[in-house]
RNA sequence: GCCGGAGUGGCGGAAUCGGUAGACGCGCACGACUCAAAAUCGUGUUCCCUCGGGAGUGAGAGUUCAAGUCUCUCCUCCGGCACCA
C-alpha cells in the first residue's frame, strides 16, 4: 500500500530545516555570481495575506530558484513598506498606537510568508518605519536640501473643515470628505517639494536601456511628456510683467489674436488692483478655483474667461493682444499664459464664445473649404497639407514642412523667441501634514528659516506622544516631547517641521538598504552597490508606473550624482504580475471579496496553491479567482509522487550526491519527450510562462506514468524540473531518491539537442488549404519522395483526380500543400 | 477625446517564425473498482451532420498555396492620460 503526500507535514519540515541550515543567506561580500531578484515589498495591514500576495511573491520566487540552480548567488529579500495612512486611519478608529499595531501585523505577515516558503533572506529584513530605516530616509532628505533639489512653496491641499484634517486625493474624491461628507476645500500650505524635473530628460533617456514591458515605459514617457516648441518673450502693456510664453505649434504664430493667463497666476490680483473690474475679476477666480478642486474638471462643459482689461504688448508685430483669464489653462506648465490663434481647437471655441477676433492665416488647397476657413465656419488646426498665407516669406508652403524654418525664423530673424524644452512632469511634493512617516529633518529658527538637521541628530526620532483625533493641527505639531528636543538642541524659539514625508520616499531606495544589512554608518557599502546593483529581477503591480517606479528612477540617479552609488538605474528587468480579482471586482476589504489562500494551504499546501496560481493563465495576464481546478494541480503532485514512491520501490534508492546513470536508459519515447520537457521548462521560466512550463510537466508525467520502469537519471531530472516550481515536494523527492543536500543546489539538467529528432513524423497533405490526409513518414525523407507518396495517397486521389494540379509545396516535417484548379 | 492591450470550446487557457486550431487542466458523460458513495484508474468530450462531410478563433473585407497569427474598417471589454497651448 503506497503512502498518499501530505504536504502540511513534509512543507513545515523544510521550512524548517531550509531557515536552521540558512539555505536562503546570502555573502553579500563573497558571492561571485550575484543574482539580485525583489519583490515589491508588502504594506503590512491588519488583513491576512490575500491570494494577490501569493501570486506576485510565488511566481518570482519560482523564477528566483531558477536562477539559483544556474548556479547564480540568488539574493531575494523581504521588507515591509510600513509608514502610510492606513494605520494611522487605525489608530484613529481604536486608540492603538500605529507602532504596535504595525509591530504586530508585521509579525504576523512574517509567519504567512515563511509558509510559502519562498527563498526570502530574513537576515536583511527592512521595515520603513523603524528608525534604523527612516534615518535613511532622512538622510536622504538631507542630501537633496545640500544639493539644491529640495525646496518649499506654497501648494492647496484638500482641507475638510469638520474633520480639521488634510484628506489625501483618494480620500476626497467627488469633493466631499470621506469620512464626514463635508465639502472640501483648497487650503493653502507650505509644502516640500524635490525637483524630480530637473532630471526629466535623464529619466527619459534612461528608459531605452532598460528591460522592462514597453506599456511601463510607454507611461513614464507619457508622464514625463517631453516637448520641444519655442518660447516667445512677451511682456504685459503699461505694467511691469516680462515673461515667456511656450508654443510648440509656431507654424501659425501670424494668427495669434488675444492671449489667456491661468487663473492661479499669481499677478493677475495686481493687474487688476484699483481696476473697475477688479471684484468681478477676483470672483471669477475664486469660483474657477473652487470648480478645479472640487470636481472631475471637464473643459468642454466649463470653457470659461473673462477679460482682465490689459494688453500683451505686441510680442509679433501684429498688434497688442488682449488678455483674458482663461479656465483651461495649466498654471504649472509653461509659465501659465499662452498666445492663441483661429488654429487650436479650444482656442477657437474660446473665442467665438466670446467673441474675440480671430484672423487665420492658413488654408486648405480647395478653394471652398478656404473659404469656410476665412469665413470662421470651423477651426482649422494641425493639418499638414494646410498652406500657410502669412508670414510673407513663407506663403504657399505647407504647414507640415515648415516647422523648423519657422522656429529658425523667430529665433534667427525675428529674434523674438528661443528654441526650448518642456516637460509635463512636475516636481515631486514629498510634504505630508500626517503623524505615520518619517518627520523631515528640518527645524525652523525664531525668524521661521528653515534649518536641515545635522546628521549626527539622525535618526530624528517620530515623537510617540501624539493626539491621533484630528485637531486642525498636524500631528507631530501636538507632540511636547518634540517641542522640547528642538529647543533643547538648537535653542529657544525654535521649532521642528511637523510635516512628515511621502512614503514613496521610503520605498525609493530600499533596494540599497537590503544591501547594507542595517548598517546605521554607511548608506551602503560602495563594493557591495557596485557589485548587486541594479536589481536583476524586480517583480510587482503595473499600478507603480508613474509613482515609485519613477521617483525610484530619480532618487537612484541623484544619489549617483551626489556621489553615494554607482549605479544609475535601479531595478534592470521589470515584470508586473496581473491582477486576481473576484467576481470580476479587484478584491477589497469593504467589498468583502478577499479570498485567503489559508483554507488552500491547510488542504492543500503551498506548492499546490502556487502551482495552481501560476497553471491559471499568464503571469502577466491574472485573471478572476476561481477554485475548481486546484484539484487538477493536487492531482499531479500526489501522481509525481507515487510515481517516485512505485520506482523507488522497484528498483531501490540512490547512493550520495552523484547518482549519476546515463540519461539514455529508458525507451526512446521517453528520452524524447524528457529532453524536451527539459527545452520547454528551461525556456519557459526566465519568460514567466509557468503556466506552459507546467503543462509540459504534466505531458511528460502521462508519459512516464505508463512506463514499468523509469531510470534513476529520469526521476532524477524530474525533481529538478518542478524544483523551481514545487520547492517542498522536490526537496521531499530528492531526500527520496537519495540526494544530498539541498535539491536547489544541484545543477539544472541540460537537454541534448539530438535526443529531440525522432526517426519519424506526421507530415499532413492539404488540398487548397484543407487537410486531407495524414502520413508518417521517414524524418530525413526528400521532397520528391514525400511529394509522391501524398499524391499516391488513397484519400489524396481521390480530390486529385481529373483535375490540374498547379502547386506543390513541402514544409519539412510539417506539411505538403496541393493546389488544384477544376 | 488621446495613447496602449485584449477578444479562441461549458470554463481557465495553449498554439513562441504565417504551416494539423483547441495542448495541459477543470467540468461533464460513460466504464472499471465498490453493497454504495467518495477517492482512484480507463475511455470520450469545439459545434453541426443525411456519417460523405461541413462550419469554426468578436464582425466584415483583403493579402497568401496556407491567416488565431499579417493589412484595412468596425464592435466590445480592460488599463493609462485627461485642459500641457
């Protein structure tokens, strides 16, 4: 009677003999090989692990163990991502303090972890909200204000008057607070800002090199938005304004009649001080200001202006331009006041709406669509076939070719106006007004400049004695502690920033923190960066694209220039997991939708669990949850392994480390399909496609299954194969079989090319285009030989005869194709 | 609106270079074992059919000896950006 697998029992047992022995640390000094695979590191909630954890961190282990038994030094470390809103959205519910409830969730998500049993490196653990972490964050903070990329301004944030309390964007969509439902309103506060900007075109450039899905870097292009136009010097009639304004469309610069200034520009109260449309102006503002924030702003619906009652002197020699307060203009791109002309779609409807002048100066060559154009009947934009009329010089060329005459024309000729670069992406705000991060190390004098905090203070610890029910004041502000450490190091009067920073600035730069193994002297060792940086494999959701993975971008390529690091990337192959949603919705707490994976594992275990995973589809693809085929996965592992259970029994077990017998032993069937199991499984796994990698397991295990008897060598190759995929089980097998040490330390079996031709194939005869018959035939037959034999064929004569046979063609080993006319 | 991606049996999916569409698994049906059931094992399983075949990868056209795969038009779903002059 043979024994069934029960995979709780022989699971814990590795488990603990991998963590005893340290089969998973690495020398970060000694390795030779380095092979640096991350994963995003987990926000430790109060929930339990959920199957969206299982399917990013198993998969990406599977991949890590792969790479190990190619012999690489396989570093896979764990973290937890630990500041942010939620446990302080806690604390505020219950009374318990973010510190212990992420202390203890933290716990908790370790024991779950370790029962996937992933390869995870315990010893380099980081935890952002400890403050041997956060000094670091801190630290960083501090080289940023030294170089000059850190900087304050003024900026609205969301303000939700009952709660007394900033909302952050997804707390306050649809303009109301979420927590009371109370309006919310744009508040103005002093906020930190790192100048991400200036490293727009490196971030750019950067991304051609990198590895990772196109889509990703297609976004980050997009987010960061390069343009190239020119900019125009203009300067605001009988008022003391010079400024520039942007255009990338210049081609059409004669048409520009009137211009719009955004209505967040900071002159426009002067420009209509003591004016007689001064309340007017303000209200207008004011109302334009609140829409912005409180809604979806839609400009299609809210195409709104009203006229400030000055002029843009003359910028092209064609007239003063008049100047409105337009709502659809970005006060933060360009300078927040642009040209406009009859040749833009919204500045066209703009000024027909209110009835400000436009004169086109670019036609279609139909002479009756000119006219329309001339008439205003519609806007007439963009079009590269479009003639230009004006200027002079360039009347009767198109559009589509004049552009870099033009620029060189403004520049050159005109001299009013310079070739230039803009980006749409925007400096990084890293200022919270929250208690749950690392404070920022700045402490302002009695006057109220800001100071940095030298860096033997760090870590300048979060005070623990706060208020968490919102007061209308920050947080850290509350904390007497706080108060009295300020002054007692830097003097009466003085007083620490209260806001505390952005989480994405902790997760920026954990990648060189799991390097330095909690060294509080060293950001990290320079030997080692060099050595494992950038991260080989990084692994995680598509939802990053245009947040950590970018700042992550810029703060690697600040730290290279202020001189702490090597690298200039850092992570260099990226791959996202797809998304594993439950009756179609993403699975949330309040939808009450999470499934947990641990009713699977006690029944199942992990390797069943993330092997169905990883058998449901791509990778890449998720996908929505459904459990009726986990039994299909159960079934073959208890299969493998009375497969090994009924040969061992046979023919006895291996002797040590080298079991080695010719892997030629078992019939030809057999060899053939092993090997190329072999081929399928090694090239399937560096691309994520489990789910064939497995499929082609479960082919060779039919055929192996129906073997009397399979060579040790065979067995042997087996375990390897699912090793990467099933760890517990393969460890179990090779114990079995005899092996020493750790299966993950083996070598991966390689395929002989020439054990995949067979002596004969199935080539297929199709009759224009359909398939009429089937012939085994000789691998090495000739063309001749098999065109002959599919014409001699029964089934094939029988569609042949009486008619011209016009084409034969032969694909080796595939097929002969016949084409018949009659 | 703009930019991406995807649509294949009852279900998850495979087909990596234009070459037998539906691998592998689930489910289902029948059979074996069993007093019986579960488990396990075996056989079958795209649809239609007059058993000769015919149709078939979101819809329609095109290129080709050959199209899930290439080209064009359209539909649906998913993701991203939303006033960037």
């Amino acid at each position: 009677m043979l024994n069934t697998y029960s995979p709780t029992k022989v699971e814990k047992k590795w488990q603990k003999k991998w963590q005893k022995e340290g089969a998973y640390t690495v020398d970060l000094e000694k390795a030779t090989d380095p092979f640096f695979s991350m994963v995003m590191f987990p926000y430790p909630s109060g929930d339990k692990l959920h199957v969206g954890h299982w399917y990013n961190f198993a998969p990406a282990d599977s991949y890590a163990r792969f790479m190990r038994m190619q012999g690489k030094q396989v570093f896979t470390p764990m973290g937890f991502d630990a500041f942010g809103l939620p446990a302080e959205n806690y604390a505020i519910k219950t009374g318990v303090h973010p510190d212990d409830s992420i202390t203890s969730n933290v716990e908790t998500m370790i024991t779950q972890l370790k029962r996937i049993g992933c390869m995870y490196d315990w010893d380099k653990m980081v935890n952002t909200s400890k403050s041997e972490y956060y000094r670091w964050t801190q630290w960083l903070f501090l080289q940023m204000y030294k170089n000059d990329l850190a900087y304050k301004k003024d900026a609205n944030v969301n303000w939700c008057n009952s709660c007394q309390t900033v909302l952050a964007n997804e707390q306050a969509q649809d303009g109301s607070c979420e927590r009371c439902g109370t309006e919310v309103i744009q508040k103005p506060m002093t906020q930190w800002y790192w100048k991400i900007k200036n490293y727009a075109q490196q971030l750019l450039d950067g991304l051609d090199d990198l590895d990772w899905p196109e889509k990703t870097k297609l976004m980050q292009r997009n987010w960061i938005g390069r343009s190239e136009g020119v900019n125009i010097k203009s300067k605001i009639k009988d008022f003391d304004y010079e400024f520039e304004v942007y255009d990338s469309v210049p081609q059409t610069f004669k048409a520009q009649t009137f211009s719009v200034i955004a209505p967040e520009h900071p002159i426009i109260p002067e420009l209509v001080k003591g004016k007689k449309n001064e309340k007017e102006v303000l209200e207008f503002i004011e109302r334009i200001k609140k829409l912005k924030a409180t809604e979806k702003y839609n400009f299609d619906e809210h195409l709104e202006g009203i006229f400030t009652g000055a002029y843009v002197d003359d910028p092209y020699g064609t007239g003063d331009l008049p100047l409105w307060i337009a709502s659809f203009v970005v006060m933060d791109y360009g300078t927040g006041i642009v040209h406009c002309s009859a040749h833009d779609e919204r500045d066209f409807a703009f000024a027909k709406k209110y009835d400000i002048p436009l004169n086109p100066v670019m036609f279609p060559a139909d002479k009756k669509e000119a006219e329309k154009i001339k008439n205003l009947e519609y806007c007439y934009a963009k079009d590269p076939e479009g003639i230009l009329e004006q200027p002079e010089e360039f009347a009767g060329r198109k559009w589509g070719e004049v552009r870099g005459d033009i620029i060189d024309y403004l520049q050159n000729k005109m001299k009013i106006g310079e070739e230039t670069v803009q980006y749409r992406l925007r400096d990084w705000s890293i200022s919270r007004q929250r208690y749950w991060g690392a404070p920022i190390p700045i402490v302002y004098d009695p006057e109220g400049k800001p100071h940095p905090i030298p860096e033997e203070h760090l870590p300048w610890e979060l005070p623990h004695d706060v208020e968490f029910k919102p007061t209308g004041t920050a947080p850290l502000a509350q904390s007497k502690e706080l108060i009295k450490r300020t002054e007692k190091i830097f003097g009466k009067g003085w007083t620490p920033e209260v806001d505390t920073m952005d989480t994405f600035v902790c997760s920026s730069f954990y990648q060189f923190r799991y390097l330095a193994e909690g060294s509080t002297k060293e950001f990290v060792p320079k030997d080692i960066e060099k050595k494992w940086m950038p991260v080989d494999m990084y692994v995680g959701g598509p939802e990053h694209a245009c947040m950590h993975l970018i700042y992550a971008r810029f703060v690697t390529k600040a730290l290279r220039d202020f001189g702490f690091i090597k690298a200039d990337e850092p992570f260099k192959k990226l791959v996202h997991q797809g998304l594993i949603t439950n009756q179609g919705a993403k699975m949330s707490k309040s939808k009450g939708n999470v499934v947990s994976p641990d009713e699977f594992i006690d029944q199942y275990g992990s390797d069943v669990f993330r092997m169905y995973l990883m058998f449901m589809g791509p990778f890449t693809a998720g996908g929505d949850w459904n459990d009726t085929g986990i039994k299909g996965v159960d079934r073959f592992v208890q299969r493998i392994f009375s497969l090994f259970e009924t040969n061992i029994a046979k023919n006895g077990k291996g002797k040590g480390k080298s079991m080695n017998t010719k892997l030629d032993q078992d019939s030809k069937e057999v060899n053939t399909k092993l090997h190329a199991t072999i081929k399928k499984v090694s090239e399937d796994i560096p691309r994520m496609q489990f789910n064939t990698a497995l499929s082609a397991l479960m082919e060779l295990l039919n055929i192996v299954e129906k073997q009397d008897s399979l060579s040790f060598e065979a067995l042997k190759t087996i375990a390897l194969l699912i090793a990467p995929l099933a760890p517990h089980l393969a460890e179990e097998l090779w114990g079995q079989l005899g092996g020493e040490g750790f299966i993950i330390d083996q070598k991966w079996p390689e395929y002989d090319p020439k054990q995949l031709v067979t002596d004969t194939v199935t080539v297929v005869v199709q009759i224009n285009g359909k398939v009429r018959a089937e012939m085994v035939v000789p691998t090495e037959i000739s063309e001749e030989d098999v065109l002959k034999m599919a014409k001699d064929h029964e089934n094939v004569q029988k569609y042949l005869s009486g008619k011209e046979l016009k084409k034969e063609i032969y694909i080796k080993s595939k097929l002969v194709s016949l084409v018949v006319a009659g």
